[in-house]
C-alpha cells in the first residue's frame, strides 16, 4: 500500500521531484545526406543518427595495460552541413543530456553526474570543463528539431573548456555552416585528441562514484568540400589545443591553429579520407592550407528568434 501511495504521490508532484526517463527521440536517417561519406577509420562503437554519425569509445585497451578502459567519449563524430533554404533555424529550448543504458551500465558512457559540479566549485572554476558537442544543436536542427535533441547525447560530447566552447569553437561551426551555405555542401569529422593515449586529466568526482571521463588535450575538425577539380576535395584540418591563448580574442584567428591531415592521424591514430583513391588520399592530406575558404557576411544564418 505504502509502495502505490508512493506512486500516486509522485505523479502529482512537480516534474523537477519526479524527472522523465533521459532519452533520445525517434531516429529517422535521411539517404540524402552522407555524414560519413570519407569513411573514417577505424569504427569502434557506431551510432547513427540523423544529423551526424559517431564512432564512440569502447573498452578497447587503449593503453596496452590490463584489461582495457572506456576514455566516456566518442572517438570520431562525422557529418554533412548542406545548404539550408530558409532566412533562419528554429530551434528549441536545450533538452537534457542522455546517454544508451546499455553503455552507461556497462561503465562505457558517463550519466550526466561526471559533468555536474557544484555552483561553489564553478564559480570558482569559470572556465573548467562542460559537457561539448562535437556536432552543434543548431546545425542538426537544420534537419528538423528532433535531430537537434539527440545531439544531446554523450556520444557526441566531449569535455570543452567553458570559454573555448563558447568563444572560438563556436565561431568555426557557425563558420563552417556558413561554408554550406556558400559551397551547396561541407562534410566534418571532428573529434578528441588525447596525446599517447593517457589522458592528462579527468572529470567525474571518485568519491561520488561517478565515471572518470578523459579530458582532450586538443580538438581536431577536418572540413571538406567538392573543388572544381573533379575526384579531389578541397580541404581544411585543425587542431586546437584546450589550453591556450587567444580563445576570446575577436576577430578569432583560426589560421593559426591550422595543420594537415596527416598531423591529426598521427595524434589520433584514425585514418581519415579512405575513400579517396590512395594517391589522392596521400596528397590532400598532407597539405597545410595558407588560409580559410572565403564567405560572406550573406551566408551566416542563425537561429529563429522570436
């Protein structure tokens, strides 16, 4: 009796007492799109979604000691930004961040507690880690607003510097949207670099028994696009380190943070591009681009606002 009492009581109460079960929405995959059209390898963990593809973490032995261990991040996430018809996106409020059950019980995914800190610990901490897309909400939205929900899922998350989320990283995605925009298409495969594989740090508080979740060292993103030279793609690979100056300076210098292909898979060991016939392969990728592509004020669009 005490036990249907209880249930009775918690449907009355506010939804912030009785949360809903965190979940994805339903995944309808749209043919028209290629989020991994360059066959990233290797694939480890392999989710599809809407807006974006992952390749997420197992407990693979990363290191070479014991029996392995899960870093709680993915390892690559792709997708395809293609150019979008309306004057803007709209977007809805921020759901909760989720996970698979399946991978959360198996100590392969984090629940949301390894993000959460006090708000004595952050305001003291204002720049420490937060919860960070690797495909932006706002970007999957522009495949309709479920597609934007299940961003929020740790497979596509990584820990990012609060201001280096916010400032800079944010300018290369609205950026990279706004290549779409000019060009008809861009793919992305962006992801963590974690130097030799030991992280140099983590999130999640031991002494609440919530999962450790290694912190990058750097973030990679590779932009391609189709150039007017047919079988070879124009290309644009960066590595950001989390720690570093310059992240809030505006008029942001992406130029600086430029690389090849080729550096990102030595830190990475992934193998980018393997579709492309070898000899092309070999040769975009270990080209460094003098500068960005150019776009013009006209091709940034931004969220609906009221």
């Amino acid at each position: 009796m005490r036990f249907i009492k209880l249930i009775i009581g918690c449907s009355l109460m506010l939804v912030v007492l009785c949360p809903p079960a965190l979940s994805q929405k339903p995944i309808v995959l749209d043919p028209t799109h290629q989020h991994d059209r360059f066959n990233t390898q290797p694939k480890d963990i392999v989710r599809h979604f809407r807006a974006f593809t992952a390749s997420y973490d197992s407990k693979d032995n990363d290191d070479d000691f014991g029996d392995g261990e899960a870093f709680g991040i993915p390892e690559w996430v792709a997708y395809e930004i293609k150019k979008y018809a309306g004057d803007c996106i709209p977007t809805e409020k921020r759901p909760n961040w989720f996970a698979e059950k399946g991978l959360e019980d198996s100590g392969i995914a984090p629940k949301d507690a390894s993000y959460v800190y006090s708000r004595q610990w952050r305001s003291k901490h204002p720049d420490w880690y937060v919860r960070g897309h690797l495909c932006m909400k706002l970007i999957a939205e522009r495949m309709g607003n479920d597609a934007g929900h299940n961003t929020h899922t740790f497979l596509n998350a990584v820990p990012q510097r609060s201001g280096f989320n916010k400032e800079i990283w944010l300018d290369l995605e609205y950026i990279s949207t706004a290549w779409a925009q000019k060009y008809g298409s861009v793919w992305v495969i962006t992801g963590p670099i974690v130097v030799d594989e030991m992280p140099s740090g983590y999130i999640g508080e031991t002494d609440k028994n919530e999962m450790q979740v290694a912190i990058p060292d750097a973030l990679f993103k590779i932009v391609v696009k189709d150039s007017d030279i047919e079988g070879i793609p124009d290309v644009l690979a960066f590595i950001y380190p989390q720690i570093g100056p310059g992240y809030t300076m505006k008029p942001y210098k992406h130029e600086r943070y430029l690389t090849s292909v080729d550096e990102i898979e030595e830190l990475t060991g992934l193998d980018f591009l393997t579709s492309l016939p070898d000899d092309v392969e070999k040769s975009v990728e270990k080209q460094v681009a003098c500068g960005l592509w150019p776009v013009e004020d006209e091709f940034f669009i931004k969220a609906c606002r009221d």
